[in-house]
C-alpha cells in the first residue's frame, strides 16, 4: 500500500482496498480480540464472585453469588460467541451514525426506565467506559481519527470512533441480556468486570491503533495537547503561528522559550557534576520537608528560582539548566492559577523538587500527560476542581492530598513508581467521594418519576391551551384556560383519563364558541339550549381543580354577562374585549421532593414557546461526569457533577458528595439559569497542562 512519506494522507490504490474494507478488517480484528478479553474479565468475575460469596455473611446474598458464578460458568463460551456478534452489531450501528449519541443504556418503556437495577446497570457501564477512555486516552484518539478519516472526517477529528468504549459497553449490554442473565445477576458482574477493565480490554485498544497504523491510515498522526478535551479537534494554525506540538517536540518548544528569556535557558562551558546537583536537590527537599512538618508553613514562592540562583544552579550544563527553567516557568503559571483554591496549589508548590527531578530524568514528562508525576499533579487539581468549595487546612481532600505530597517529599528520590502508587491513593479517594454520589442517585431516581410525569403532562396541557390563546379571547377566558382549565387538563393527562381529558377540551372549544357573536336567530336559540348543560361542565371542572367559592362566583357572573350581551345580539362589554397580554419574564419553578435521608430540589421552567426558549446548546453538550457551578442570585455559588440524565425527559439530575441535597433540573430551565448568570459550566483541564498550553501560548505571541 503507497503512501506519502511526509503527509498524514493514505493512498487508496485504484481498484485494490476501499474505506468499507479498512473498516470491515477494523471491526473483525476488534471482534477477535474482545472474545480474548471478555475471557480474561470474565475469569477474573468468577473469581471475585467466589471471594465475595466466602466473604459473605448474609446467606441469601452468598447464595445469590455462587449461583451468579455458577451461571457464569455453565454460559462462558456462549458469552464469547455473542460478544462478537454484539460488537459487530453496535460497530456498524456506530459507523453508520444510527448509535445514539450518550451512552444511552436504559431502555425501556415509560417510567420503568428509571428502575434501580437498570439504573445501577448504566451506571456501572458508563464508569467502564470512562476508565477504558482514561487508561487509552491516546490510543482512543488515534483509532478515532484513523477510522474518522475513512469516514470522509477532518484526520484530526476525533469524534467519529465506532469502535470506542461507548461501543463496547453497548455490546457488553447486549451480550448479557442475550444470555439470559437477571438484572441483578448483570450488576454483580458488571462490578466484577469494572474492577479489571483496563486490564482486560486495554490490549484490544493498543492491537487495533497498532493494526491501523501498520496498514498506512495516517501513520505519522500527532496529538494536539492544546486542547482540554480528550478527542476535541485541533484548531488549524494560523499563518507564521507557533506549530502544533506533540510528544518530545513540546520539550523543544519550551526550550526556546526560556532562551529566549535573558538570564535563562544556558549554562557555563564547565558544569558541575551531576553528582553535586543531585546532592543539592536532596538537601534542598529533605530541609524543605522537615521544615513543613515542623511548622505546617506553605511555600508561597517558586523555591527553583532559588535553586537556579545558587552556585549549584547557576553552574548546571546545559539540558539541566533548561530543564529547571522550564519546570520553574511552569511553576509560576501554576501560583497564578486562579481555578484552584489557594492551599491545594500550595500543597502543589511543596512538588517542585521532586517534579524537577523527574523532569530531569526524563525530558519526555513535558509531554506525556500519562506521566505518573504529570498525572498526580494534574489528579490533585482536578480533585480540587470537582470538589468545589474553598478548601482548607481541616477538608477532608486538603488531608488526604497533604499525606500524599508528603510521601512524595519524603520518599521520592529517582524511581516514578512512586507517582503510581499515590495517583491511584487519589483515585481512590475520589472514586469513594463519587460512589456515595452514585448511591444519592440510586435513592433519588425514584422520586422524580412523579414529578417527570407532571412535567410531561404539564408540556402537554401548555400545548393545548396555547393553541386556544393564539386566538382572540374575552381576559375571562384567558384567565380561566391559563389557570384552572390548564390544572385540569394537567389532572387529566396524569391520571390517563382519555375520557376526562376528551370532556374538557371539547368544553373548552364551545366556551369559545358560545361568546363569539351570533349573526341569526337559529345561532341564538343554539346558545340557549346549550348553556345549561355548558354551565354544568364548566362548574365540574372548577370542582375538579379546587376553585374556590369566590372564585366560581366571579367566573360565572362574568360569562353570564358575555352570554346576555351576544344573545341580544349587542356588542361585547368594553371591559371584555380582547387585550395584548404582555408578556412575563420566565420564572423557574422549584419544589423539594424527600423521602428519609434524600432530598431532591426539582427545578424547571415553565412550558414555553420554543421561540422563547434560551439556547440549549451548551446543556445538550453536557455528559455524565461534567461539573456545573449553581449560583442563585445572593447566593454562595455551589458545584454539582451531573451524575444522571434521565431517558424520559432528559432532567439532569446533579448530585454533591459534600450534599445531602441533589439538584434535578430540566434542560431548559439549566439553560435558563446559565443565560442568567445563575449558573455556569465548570471546564475541567488538568493545572499542569494548563501551564503547557499557556507557556506554548505566550511562545507563539512572542
């Protein structure tokens, strides 16, 4: 197969391969290779259900999973069988754009689909998902693009991937449904299999990047780091710009840009030995973190400037010397950070030694963002991101992420397994903080099922009664369809009385006709033969919804009078004609729903026009795992990661591990309340690359 040498551009040979055999081989390879992987998650489930059940005190539990073990083993190599048929189905469901968009793994009819087995389904295959996207982040990229581009996609757009993690879940649903198993016997596999997902299906990630690229599709693809998202596509660069860095180039790129800072970036003809500056920076962390445990003091400065300014640091050679300017303008992006709260970047600060190092074992750390000493930086300011509150001294995460750098300013002297270790201490830590989110969510599903069908009915009694209010109305009427005719239509819908609902529209319509003029004798006598039974279905309705007797009275002494004026034949009173009703400022309605220890505030807007709707852009983008910041007006803004997004009307259901309250609100009125200000969208990029991309940024302006 030919290709250019020098382009990211695959030559397709007249007559020889096309996009669909690329594709066809991509998802054969991948079949294969995910019957190999279920095979190794699958040994390892059974396993870990036989440890559970022997650990188990409960003897119902413990007999449920021996006999989900047991199960496992008598359907093995059925499971096998349907994993490659699963994933074939979903590949080309995916590659032909017919995938749905999320996850998207609840699907049922009606409200079943918020049951809590189905649920805890979902969510335990979306958290697959998102570890396989975390530990192949690169290669997902890489196979994305490549397959993008037989798609007729940009080569560095990475969001065609009908082979990616979402696509292997769905199969994965699929597999088990078809075997038969019970929704609560796929739950307890699902968690064994979560446990060791990156391990079981990494290598058919890394095969099938590995596959493609071997094949010629885009071999010398690059990875743009300047952007936050894993696969968001790079922006083109202008003309003269910077170049978009990748791999060991970015080390290069910064390099420049210390050079080119007078003072920076060289060193004398005859360096010290490297024997001295290790010595140095060992001394400088072991006194730096006595000092620390002694008095708790916080560095607020850049201590490798310090370093730099020594007799040791203004004698390095020259990679050193570049490397700690580098590390230290990096540093200083960081201090100036002002997403992350002041004692987490001082805990950050206390790894500048220990990062130093690392950088100067290995000038590839610039670079890799699955760096362990990268990641754990990056882990902690994330954490501090999510966790969203001003964090001090006595948080429980400003504890934990103090014991870890402490370790590291301890223990660390040249080996990064280390880093390992502590970044998955913090993953840990975190996933627990997230787990008891997931557990709100189990407990707070249920209680917005009523609510989701008065919304619903809500939406669809607004669509009725808008249809009548286009038209010129007496205000008596007016007031009465958007008031109690509405709550009755509304009453109907959810109670699934077809009769009912049929009764107060058609009563609706001759309460329109029966204040319209009428031009003869024969329209009149109509009227009167209708009014009696018209004043009684209208009196019915009223009790229906609760009208008080004020209220009743007023309503009928006004209609009355609009029925003597058309039978007469004479105008319409002047204080009754039709008025412009002006419109109102949309309001969010919010109403608590509780049950034990679950409290769920229910927020949304009122049914509108979709002209008046705001933009429901940025919420449709929205997935599970993102972070808002809620902030009512007077209020302390606070922040929520969405944590559900319900299959009937999309409600995003956002829940705080620090909260016992979870907040559930309708797309509109999310959209809403970013419109105003209320609310705002919280974009998660790592502190260290945050510091790369704005270092590269100020390269270019230079």
């Amino acid at each position: 197969m030919a290709t250019h040498a020098n382009h990211n551009v695959i030559q397709f040979p007249e007559g020889v391969v096309s996009a669909t055999n690329f594709l066809g081989e991509a998802r054969e390879l991948m079949a294969r290779r995910l019957r190999e992987a279920l095979r190794t998650a699958l040994a390892g489930a059974k396993d870990r259900l036989s440890r559970l059940g022997t650990e188990c005190e409960d003897r119902d539990r413990r007999k449920f999973l021996y006999d989900t073990q047991d199960a496992l083993m008598e359907r093995g190599v059925r499971l096998e069988a349907l994993m490659a048929v699963h994933w074939q189905r979903e590949f080309d469901a995916a590659a032909g754009d017919r995938s749905q968009t999320r996850l998207g793994l609840i699907s049922s009819e009606g409200l079943q689909l918020v049951e809590e087995g189905e649920l805890e389904e979902d969510i335990i295959l979306r958290a697959i998902a998102g570890k396989l996207n975390e530990a192949n982040e690169d290669r997902i990229y890489g196979i994305a693009c490549r397959l993008g581009s037989l798609a007729g996609r940009r080569h560095d757009d990475g969001s065609f991937n009908p082979a990616g993690p979402e696509v292997l879940c769905r199969a994965l649903r699929g597999v088990l449904r078809d075997a038969g198993f019970a929704t609560a016997e796929r739950v307890a596999l699902l968690r064994c299999v979560e446990e060791q997902a990156a391990t079981a299906f990494s290598p058919a990630f890394a095969d099938l990047d590995g596959h493609l690229i071997g094949q010629g599709l885009l071999p010398d693809l690059k990875r743009s780091y300047g952007s936050a998202k894993p696969r968001a596509a790079a922006a083109p660069a202008e003309n003269g710009g910077a170049p978009k860095p990748a791999g060991g180039d970015i080390f290069a790129l910064l390099q420049r840009l210390v050079s080119a800072t007078p003072g920076r970036g060289s060193g004398p003809a005859q360096a010290v030995a490297p024997e001295r500056v290790w010595a140095s920076l060992d001394a400088m962390q072991k006194v730096a973190a006595a000092t620390d445990a002694a008095d708790g003091a916080m560095p607020t400065v850049n201590a490798l400037h310090e370093f730099r300014a020594s007799p040791v640091g203004r004698n390095l050679g020259e990679f050193d010397a570049v490397t700690v300017d580098i590390v230290a303008m990096l540093f200083d992006l960081i201090f100036n950070d002002k997403d992350v709260p002041d004692p987490i970047k001082s805990l950050i600060g206390r790894l500048q030694i220990p990062v130093l190092k690392v950088a100067m074992l290995d000038k590839g750390f610039f670079a890799s963002s699955s760096h362990p000493a990268r990641r754990l930086v990056d882990g902690i300011s994330r954490a501090a991101l999510r966790w969203g509150r001003t964090v001090d001294q006595g948080d429980p995460l400003y504890r934990h992420v103090a014991r870890l750098v402490e370790r590291v300013r301890i223990e660390f002297r040249q080996d990064p397994v280390l880093f390992e270790s502590l970044c998955r201490e913090l993953d840990d830590f975190m996933t627990g903080e997230e787990q008891a989110a997931e557990s709100q969510v189990v407990r707070a599903v249920p209680l917005l099922a009523q609510r989701e069908r008065e919304e619903v009915s809500a939406q669809v009694a607004y669509r009725v009664v808008a249809a009548w209010m286009a038209e010129p109305l007496p205000p008596v009427l007016a007031d009465l369809f958007n008031r109690e005719w509405r709550a009755l239509l509304i009453r109907h819908h959810l109670a699934g009385d077809d009769a009912g609902w049929g009764a107060a529209v058609r009563t609706a319509g001759e309460l329109v006709w029966s204040v319209q003029p009428k031009a003869d004798a024969a329209a009149r006598k109509g009227l009167v033969a209708k009014l009696p039974s018209l004043v009684r279905e209208l009196l019915q309705g009223l009790d229906l919804v609760g009208a008080d007797a004020d209220r009743r009275l007023a309503l009928t002494d006004t209609l009355f009078g609009l029925h003597a004026a058309v039978l007469r034949g004479s105008d319409v009173p002047e204080s009754e004609l039709p008025v412009r009703r002006a419109s109102t400022p949309q309001q969010l309605v919010s109403r608590y729903l509780q049950e034990g220890d679950v409290m769920v505030e229910s927020i949304s807007a009122p049914p509108v026009a979709e002209a008046e709707q705001a933009d429901l852009g940025e919420v449709e983008a929205l997935q599970r795992g993102d972070w808002v910041d809620f902030s009512p007006a007077g209020q302390e803004a606070q922040r929520y990661r969405l944590s559900w997004v319900s299959p009937q009307r999309g409600v995003l259901l956002f829940t705080n591990p620090q909260s016992p309250r979870a907040l559930a609100v309708s797309p509109p009125a999310l959209a809403l309340q970013i419109q105003r200000g209320e609310a705002s969208i919280v974009r998660v990029q790592p502190i260290f690359e945050r510091a790369v991309n704005r270092a590269l940024e100020t390269l270019k302006a230079a």
